[in-house]
C-alpha cells in the first residue's frame, strides 16, 4: 500500500511528501536529481529498501522542487534556497531534529543543511554523492555531449545502462525506469537540473560539518567516481567511509540491503536480522536442449550469434506477457508472473518461436511463494520445483505442476497428464501436466 502523500508549503511552493514508520529516529530521506515518491513503491527492491529504512525510524520521503509530485517552477533556484525545502518538509511533518540521508544530488543538499541547521541534524548518511559535479561526475568538456544525449533519450528507458548497469537487460525493470524519468521530470526539466547540477560545488563547507557522517559509495559505480566519496571522507571531520562492491549508482540496483545494514548500524548501533520478502509468483524456466552438442557442431562464433537471437525472442516474450526476468542461467532463462496462465501461454510462445532458429527449448512452470532477495534474485523451495520440473520436460515441451494446471481452470488451456514424479531434493511426490510435446 502506498503511503498517504501530502504537501508542505515553501512560501508559495508546494513540496510533495510522505511519512512512513513509527521508529524512534526522524529520517528524512532526500532523492537524487528525480523522484517521485509514489512511484517508488512500484519497484520492489525499492519499496523493500524503504521498508526497512521505515523499520527503525520514522523515514521522510519527499519530492524536491521541480520533480515528481511537488510543485513545477519555471527557472530553479540556487542549491542554497532547494536546500530550505528539507527545512520546510520537517517543519510540515513535526520533526524537530532528524537524520539526513542523501544521494547522488541530493548529497550536496543534505551536505549544506548538516553544515547550515546542525541544531536540527541528529545526523548525516550519504550515498553515491560528491562535492564537486565537474570533479567527479561529468567533466565540463564532455557536459554538452551528455546533455544532448539524456535531452534524446530521457524518458525511453535507454539511459538505465548509465545508472543502474546490473538492471539494464531487465525489460520490466527498464519499463519501470523509463516511467520513473518521464513522471520525476520531463526531458527539458531533466536537462535544465543536470545543468543546474553541474555548477555543484560544496567543498568549502565540508570541514563545517560537525554532525556525526556516514559515507557510503559502491567501489566501480558507473556514474559517480569512486574518488568523489573519498575526498569526502578526508574533509568532514571524523567521517566513516565505507566502500562496496558494484557498479550501480542507483540505490536500488544491486545488493540494496547492505546499504540499508550500514545506515541502520550507524543510527541505531545494531543490525536486524531482515526476513526476505515473500509473494506467491508463477516460475518459468526455459533451457536449450542439447545446447552443447549444438554449440560444438556450430562453432563459437555461429552459437553466439543464434545464442543472441535466442535470448532476443525469449526476452521479447517475456516481455509481452508482462512477465519479469530475473535472470539469464547461461542456455536459458528464469522469470516470474503476476499469473500462471500468462506464464503457460508465454511459455507456449517461446517454445514455437524458437522454432524458427532450428531450436527446441524445455520449459517448467509451477506457481509457488518465493523469497525476493536483496540483489533482487529469487529463491525458495518453490523456485527449485519449478527447475526440477524444467529438467523433466522434454524437446519442445511446456511442463506444469498441478497447482498450475488447478489454478488455470476457466482458461481454456488444455494439459496433457504426466502422471506423479519424485523430484530430487523433495519430499513429496508432485503430479505434473504437458502443456504440448513437440
């Protein structure tokens, strides 16, 4: 469910808002250069980071001025009058004093209100940020390229590659992203915040900052050098550094929870032990039969290519049955769905449509609860099932578990019946149903 939104005022601008969680600790959460805080609740890595920050405080979202759900201007101001808008949003949700956690831009906000208000800072965490834009994210010579490119491409999903790389071959995930940019900012918007980003420069008032800090940054991220998070560590007094592995910028991509450990260790001086997330999903698994065999008859460079090709319709559709891939598994690919008969009938499309490349593929569904895990994987006794019963099917055969014939009931799919089979590692024999044998 998402939380209520509601709106600060800011003179005569409206800051959009939500309040989240009940902890001891006021946290108010400041974005990077978009946001939208509806929207956020959409992405489930996301949503499941926020959740865990709202776990042991009482977390503060907000929009900044320009983005998302606040308040449209025409020309944005300076980082210093911005900057009053996270006075205005606590004001607005009765927090007194609070933690600040800022990423990317939004770093260099929560920089000069711990610098400006430490009376009302209890403390600062700050992720994927820097001091300087010029310094450490885009130099002033390549700026202009990197503009013409987002002001082409803003809102289409092509720029997830530069901010989230491990999420950029996720078609729901770049779906999702490319919303993201269209309802945080439209291209013009994008451009003129980028611009205005640019001209970021708080390293003269890093030693001010007499809070308690937290600094992390991920070692290879692809767009914010690493470097920027060390000359922050060695100029704001007594600041903790911590570095992690990846390469994605965004929160949100990549193992998220780890952040989430060290910004709750630093609050709160311990780290809970999370349970995963659990939903009830329909598993695919598909797998090239007799890959090896065809890759040696092939050769590597012709395997690759058909591999390519491949990959392309499988991904087409999964796409098309609004599916979401989790992850390739080198010959072929595990997926989810809201509903098992969008997962039988996409299995039924690629099976047919890798056909065309003289391919045959096995492919195993069964619906069960699975475990969300924080690099966004999946896992579970129901994922498991759902790869055993792919390893029983046969050449061009779309194989399911009785508990996804049981709930397609009504939708005109018919099955072939397999009879029971013990499946390795489980307990319990599981009755199996062929969608089509080639």
């Amino acid at each position: 469910m998402v939380p209520e939104t509601r709106y600060a005022r800011n003179g005569e601008l409206r800051i959009a808002y939500q309040v989240v969680g009940e902890g001891p600790i006021d946290l108010v959460f400041i974005p990077g250069f978009i946001s939208n805080v509806e929207m956020a609740w959409e992405d489930p890595v996301f949503a499941g980071f926020l959740k865990r920050l709202a776990a042991f405080s009482r977390l503060i979202l907000f929009d900044k001025r320009g983005t998302g759900l606040s308040d449209r201007i025409g020309d944005l101001p300076s980082l210093e009058v911005r900057m009053d808008d996270v006075r205005a949003v606590m004001d607005a949700a009765g927090s007194e004093r609070a933690a600040l956690f800022g990423i990317s831009e939004g770093g260099a906000m929560a920089m000069l209100f711990a610098a400006t208000y430490p009376q009302r800072t209890h403390a600062l965490a700050l992720f994927g940020t820097y001091a300087h834009y010029g310094t450490w994210v885009v130099p002033p010579d390549k700026l202009p390229a990197a503009l013409l490119r987002m002001d082409e491409l803003w809102g289409t999903g092509q720029m997830v590659g530069v901010f989230g790389p491990s999420r950029a071959d996720d078609p729901q995930f770049k779906a999702w992203w490319a919303r993201f940019e269209r309802l945080g900012g439209s291209p013009t918007a994008a451009v003129h915040l980028t611009r205005l980003n640019s001209e970021i420069d708080v390293r003269p008032i890093l030693p001010s900052i007499r809070v308690a800090t937290l600094i992390v940054h991920r070692a290879a991220d692809a767009r914010v050098n690493i470097e920027a998070a060390r000359y922050l560590a060695r100029h704001i007094p007594d600041a903790k550094h911590v570095e992690l592995p990846g390469e994605d910028h965004l929160l949100w991509c990549g193992d998220a929870n780890r952040v989430a450990d060290e910004i709750e260790e630093f609050l709160t001086g311990s780290r809970a032990e999370v349970e995963p997330d659990r939903v009830l999903a329909t598993i695919l698994f598909t797998d090239i039969v007799e890959s090896t065999k065809r890759a040696s008859e092939l050769g590597d460079q012709a395997w690759g290519a058909l591999l390519v090709r491949h990959n392309e319709i499988v991904r087409r559709e999964i796409a098309r049955f609004r599916g979401r891939e989790v992850k390739s598994t080198g010959d072929g690919f595990l997926a989810t769905f809201d509903g098992p008969a969008r997962a039988v009938r996409c299995g039924d499309a690629i099976a047919e449509a890798v056909r065309t490349l003289n391919l045959d593929v096995r492919i195993g569904v069964h619906t069960g609860e699975i475990e969300i895990r924080p690099d966004d994987d999946i896992g579970g006794i129901a994922v498991h099932l759902a790869s055993r019963v792919m390893a029983l099917a046969a050449a061009g055969e779309v194989l399911v578990t009785g508990t996804v014939r049981d709930l397609v009931a009504g939708s005109n799919l018919s099955f072939v019946d397999r009879g029971t089979q013990a499946l390795k590692g489980l307990p319990e024999q599981v009755r199996l149903f062929s969608r089509a044998v080639a």
